[in-house]
C-alpha cells in the first residue's frame, strides 16, 4: 500500500473477568504500545484502541464466584486492568467496554447487515444443555476425562494435561461445570458464519499477498487452519448475558462473544472520534488507513480469519499485519492463574513499583525485559534471575554505567557543562561514534516497522555499549593528567565529552517508545524538554548547545539483591503447591527425550549437547576481552582470580584453570567472556562471566580468541 494517512493500533480486548499476567502484558499489549510511541515520535495520525470484553458465559460464573452480579464484576476488573496497564506505561487512546449502549449498538447493526445481504446461514443441532441450571453450555464449561491421557478434569475444548484439543462429545463421563450435573443434547437453532465459503480469498491474501511481511508464525497458523478446511462457525448462542440478537425469532439469543469482541474495535473507534471531534469512518473504510492488531497466538484464528471474512462482508478495509506474539512461560512451565504459577501485572505493581518512592523506574525494568525475551515468533520464557541479570547487567552496567560515567567526567573536567567544540577537528574515532549514531536510527525505524521489536532494542542497547568503549579509547582521565596547549589534550576531552553527552540525548529518543519513564527521567537530567523525544531529531549532534549547564550526575537504575530475587522464588513455588496444579510437560521436557537429538561421540571429543535454535544463540553475548592480572583463590587448588578488561569496565572473573595454567602466564592473555552469565560466588569471590577454552582429544586446554588486534569489549557474532 501507499505511504499511510492514518494508523489504527488495535490490542485485543482482555476479558474482564479477572487480573491479567505478564504474559498478556508481553503478548499484545506492551509491543503495540511501543510501536504506538515509535508513531506518535513520527508525528503521524494514529489511534490506539483497547477495552474490555465484558460478554461470554464466563462472565456470570466468575460474578457468582466471587458473590458479584455480572455487572459488578465487570466493573471492578474493567477499572483494575485498565490501572495496571497505565501504571506500566501502556498509554491507550480509548480504554473501552463491550458493555457500552454504542457497542450493543454497532454490534447489532453489524448482525443485522450481514445478515439481510445473505451472508448468514441458520442451522438447527443438538447442543449440550444442564438441565438444573437451564443453560445451554459452551465447550469450556463442560468437563471430563480425557479420552487420550484420562486426566480427570479436562475441559470441553482442550485437556490441559496432555494438550490434546477435544469437543464435548469426545468427553469420558462429561459433566456442568456450574451444576455438575450430568448435561443433556438438546435442539437450539443458531445463525453461522460460512467461512468455508471464503477459503480461496484467505489463501490468497493471507498466504499470497502478506506472505511476505507476516510473522512465519502467524502465516504457519493460518495455513494449518486453512489446509484442514474451514467450517461455519455459530456467531450466536443461548445465553442471558451479552448482545441480543436483533431478530424476532431470536429471544434469549445473544451474539457470541468472539463475534461481539472484535466489533468492540469499531465501536471504540466511534467513541473516540465522538470524544475528539472527529469522523471515525475514515479508519474504517479508507484503503489510506493502516490497520494493525497486536494479539497473542490463541487468537490467531479470530483477528486473522474470521474477523478479516466478517469485515470484507461488512465493506470494511483489511488488516495491513496481525503481529501476534507466542506464549511466555513463567520459570520452565506453563504461566496459569488457576494453578498459581503466574505473575500479575498487579503483583508487580505493587510489590516492585509503588511499594518505594524511588521504585517507579521498575516499570520500564520490565518493559525491557519483556520486550528483551519478547516471544516474538515462539515461546520464551520468563525467570526472575533473567529479569535481575537484565536489570544488573544491561541497564545498570551498560546504559545506567555509560551515562554516569558522562555526567561524572562533565562535571569534573569541562566545568558541569556541555563543552565548546570545533567539529572540523573532530578525528577519526569521533567520526566512527557519530556515523554509529546516524546508523542507529535507520536501523531501529526499519525494524520496529517490521515488528522486530526485540531486534531493535538490541540495537539501542549495542549503542550504548559502543558509547562505553569509546569513552573507555579516549579515556579522558588520561589525558586529564597531562593538559598543556601542546598537546591539545582538552580539545580532546571536550570533543570525548562532548560526543558522549549528544549519544546520552540520542539514547533518550531511541529508548522512548520502550521506557518513557527513563526516557522522562533523562529528558529531566539534561534539562530538554520532552519534545526533543520526537524522532526527527534522533541521528543530531547538536541537540544539547555548548556552554549548557547541566546537573550533578545522579543514578537512573538500581542494582537489584539476590534476596529479592530468592524471596519471588519461595513465593511462586508456594503459591503453587497451594493450588496443587496439574502436571504439564514442558518444552524442554519433551525436547530431552527427543530420539532425534544428537548423541553420537566422535572420536575422544565430548558428544554434542541437544540442538539450539539461532534465537537461543542469541542470547549469550560474547566479548573480546585481555585479563590484566591473576592471582590463585585461597584453599582452592583449581582456581584463579582473574582481572579481566572488557573496554567499558574491569570485570572479575573466577575460574577452574589452575592446573592447565600458572597466574603470571596469563597477564596480556586475549580472551572470549561469556559477558552476560549470571554472577556466582565462588569461594567468597563474585565472578561475573565465564572465560571460553577449547579441550582437545588429550584433555589439554586452549584460550578461544580472535587472531588480530580486536579492541577489547567488542562483541563476537
């Protein structure tokens, strides 16, 4: 299509009946908000849409749990995630409400279209009924014996032990999750949508036309879907609560909630234009109008096939991408509320953001992380020793450490304020830091543009990382001791400082679609006001003037304890041996008894560990390193202590090489550091990575390093 007028960003509505987790956070919510900033940056005309859905029958039994009516429940959980998305940062344009007069509305009046033009087909069957509590019962809310693994309790749609997909027929002794009474067949006649009709048209434009620029994910889905043959789905159902059917014929019929729920996007949509004074049409039906749903993979099959077929039938434009996000796990399993292992936008709330002043960086924290370990195209998974290692390690000794450093070096050697400079004089390495910068930008538009959100947070991290090692070449502090007019050693301090303060004003515009609360916070340290966050002025070298004064250097992340990670650890396992969950097996598990991992052992060498995949690779970050000093370990015969440079800073390192190697030999020693390994102690000793040897067939060890003069703290790919 041609260059957009307007973007529409829709995130799927969560279901109002309960507190969401951080794997919904991860999933929809959290990306589309940073592609939504990454626009606003943009100046261009874009409207963030979300809300609750507030029908389906689960609804009632969650009110009647909790002793609510329908409508109170509602209510209180439409307000709760709406405050756990802001305090997170998730800033949307519309928060709304299926339970609104103007959705019942626009959801009617979408009925009622398809269905004068034809478009609907109606069919009498034998559903399941429970005869004490009068309703008739959706899938979820039947439960049985699995007939694959004889789990006593899996649902009517799925057994949640073995994974397999069911229907409610295929159940062992079946009975009502409301009553548990034994549920009847009993005639009901119901209004279907024919998607088998439009398979050729989904192929085609699913497949041929966005085959190209979809998620692989997204596209293996739908092709699966598509190649066992549509059928047509009931968009109705007997119940009392949701959207009345509007025909003569239809008393005590409501639209199905999956039918009703992404409607809820249009009738926002009137909502918001009618708050802003505007014609809500345009984002509808103008072909100039790019419209883009943030979802998680299980609902793939709705915002991808069903919802494009009832839009093309309803005269509405399509899709430009459906960027949908696979699961996120929660320390090796599965994350489920009802089995207590999850974590809750809300427990994170209030145990790691309000529950100290000071702590409301902790929301950006998570942002990172989560997009970090986004599941972008499959599973990741979330560790509470993952979150502190990327707190500790990338934004508190990467980014935190660069800007410190900067202010620091300000401060005491150019007065407290932005040096004076002359770019003709600029040299070589300051040419090569600003070509960096300029690069930067190009590289992380083009990636958030293709949803690569993950790849482009790498990107602002790696450039802050290049920030480090160029203050750690010219080493200001150096020259500091020695400035006479000779040797020009100030000009060069001042162009080092210089340069470092405008990648700082720079980071801020990169990181601001995914930590506005740092991004505010650096804005505030540099004394900008907050429109130097739009990204036009990104790739500048001049967006903070000389002579500017600026203040004391203060810090922007905090280190995060052991104890508190140990402390959630105890809590999660807790919780879940409180709920007493059901057994599920995990990806790992399954892939360690895989008969086609490797297991041959050739000649002496050790045999080869079970297959990775690039997006495991990815994480280990290798860096080119010297050790400068080595000592033994006390009272251990296999250990040394080594000082090791990685260009941005010294890091020590514990390791078992005390027999293969003598300490004094290993002084100048160019080696591989795994850089972002957990800290472990050692004997007393913290060690912070993991030095790379090779074993040869004799048991004899082998430094791994590059052949040439590699600057230290240059990453390996």
């Amino acid at each position: 299509m041609n260059t957009p007028e307007r973007y529409l960003i829709t995130a799927a509505l969560p279901y109002a009946n309960g507190l969401k987790h951080i794997g919904h956070l991860a999933g929809a919510y959290l990306p589309a908000d940073i592609y939504v900033r990454y626009l606003k940056a943009n100046k261009k005309d874009v409207v963030f849409i979300c809300g609750s859905d507030e029908h389906g029958t689960a609804i009632p039994i969650q009110a009647k749990k909790e002793g609510l009516s329908p409508k109170q429940l509602i209510d209180k959980y439409h307000t709760e995630i709406y405050d756990n998305f802001y305090d997170l940062g998730i800033r949307f344009d519309l928060y709304y409400r299926t339970s609104d007069a103007l959705h019942h509305e626009t959801a009617q009046e979408f009925f009622t279209n398809l269905y004068n033009q034809g478009f609907l087909e109606e069919k009498s069957s034998q559903e399941y009924y429970d005869p004490e509590a009068k309703a008739f019962l959706a899938d979820r809310y039947i439960k049985g014996t699995c007939p694959n693994c004889q789990f006593p309790n899996a649902f009517g749609d799925q057994c949640e032990k073995c994974g397999k997909s069911l229907s409610p027929d295929e159940l062992i002794n079946p009975v009502s999750t409301i009553s548990g009474a034994t549920p009847i067949k009993k005639n009901t006649t119901h209004w279907y949508l024919p998607l088998q009709k439009y398979e050729d048209f989904l192929r085609q434009w699913i497949l041929e036309d966005n085959g190209s620029t979809w998620r692989t994910n997204v596209l293996g889905q739908c092709k699966s879907w598509l190649d066992g043959g549509l059928q047509a789905r009931a968009i109705t159902r007997d119940l009392d609560w949701g959207i009345q059917v509007p025909l003569p014929n239809a008393e005590g019929k409501v639209l199905y909630v999956w039918f009703d729920a992404p409607i809820g996007y249009i009738s926002a949509t009137k909502q918001w234009a009618k708050n802003n004074h505007k014609d809500w049409k345009p984002y509808w039906y103008d072909s100039k109008t790019q419209l883009v749903h943030f979802i998680g993979k299980d609902n793939i099959v709705f915002h991808c096939l069903i919802f494009p077929v009832m839009l093309k039938l309803h005269g509405n434009i399509l899709p430009f991408n459906v960027p949908a996000n696979e699961f996120l796990n929660l320390e090796g399993d599965k994350m489920s509320t009802s089995r207590g292992w999850s974590l809750e936008m809300d427990y994170f709330i209030k145990n790691w953001v309000k529950n100290k002043p000071e702590n409301y960086i902790m929301a950006d924290v998570l942002r990172y992380y989560l997009t970090a370990i986004a599941p972008e195209t499959k599973d990741s998974e979330f560790t509470w020793k993952g979150f502190q290692d990327a707190n500790n390690n990338e934004l508190v000794n990467n980014l935190g450490n660069f800007v410190n450093r900067t202010w620091v070096l300000m401060h005491k050697y150019c007065r407290g304020r932005v040096p004076k400079i002359v770019p003709e004089h600029f040299n070589d390495l300051d040419k090569d830091l600003i070509e960096k910068i300029k690069h930067t930008k190009t590289k992380i538009s083009g990636l958030i543009e293709k949803f690569k959100f993950r790849e482009s947070l790498f990107e602002i991290m790696e450039l802050s990382r290049q920030g480090n090692i160029y203050l750690q070449k010219n080493q200001p502090w150096i020259l500091a001791q020695n400035i006479t007019p000779e040797n020009k050693a100030q000009e060069q301090i001042d162009r080092c400082i210089f340069l470092c303060l405008q990648l700082t004003a720079n980071l801020s515009i990169f990181i601001n679609p995914f930590l506005p609360i740092v991004a505010e916070k650096l804005c505030k340290h540099m004394k900008v006001l907050p429109k130097m966050l739009d990204w036009e002025h990104a790739g500048s070298i001049e967006l903070l003037s000389p002579n500017y004064p600026l203040p004391q250097p203060s810090l922007i992340f905090k280190k995060i304890d052991n104890e508190d990670i140990q402390l959630e650890l105890e809590k999660l396992r807790k919780n879940m041996e409180t709920n007493q969950p059901a057994p599920i097996q995990t990806e790992s598990a399954t892939q360690a008894s895989n008969p086609n991992t490797p297991t041959s052992n050739p000649s002496n060498f050790d045999e080869l560990a079970p297959l990775i995949t690039i997006d495991d690779f990815s994480k280990i970050d290798l860096r080119v390193g010297k050790i400068i000093a080595a000592s033994k370990v006390p009272k251990a015969d296999k250990l040394l202590e080594l000082k090791v440079d990685l260009g941005f800073e010294t890091r020590t390192i514990v390791s078992g090489i005390a027999e293969h190697f003598k300490a004094e030999e290993l002084i100048g020693q160019v080696v591989t550091v795994v850089a972002n390994l957990a800290p472990r102690k050692m004997r007393g000793i913290e060690s912070n990575g993991m030095i790379l040897l090779a074993s040869d067939a004799t048991g004899k060890l082998h430094f791994v390093h590059t052949q040439d003069n590699t600057i230290n703290g240059c990453k390996i790919k």
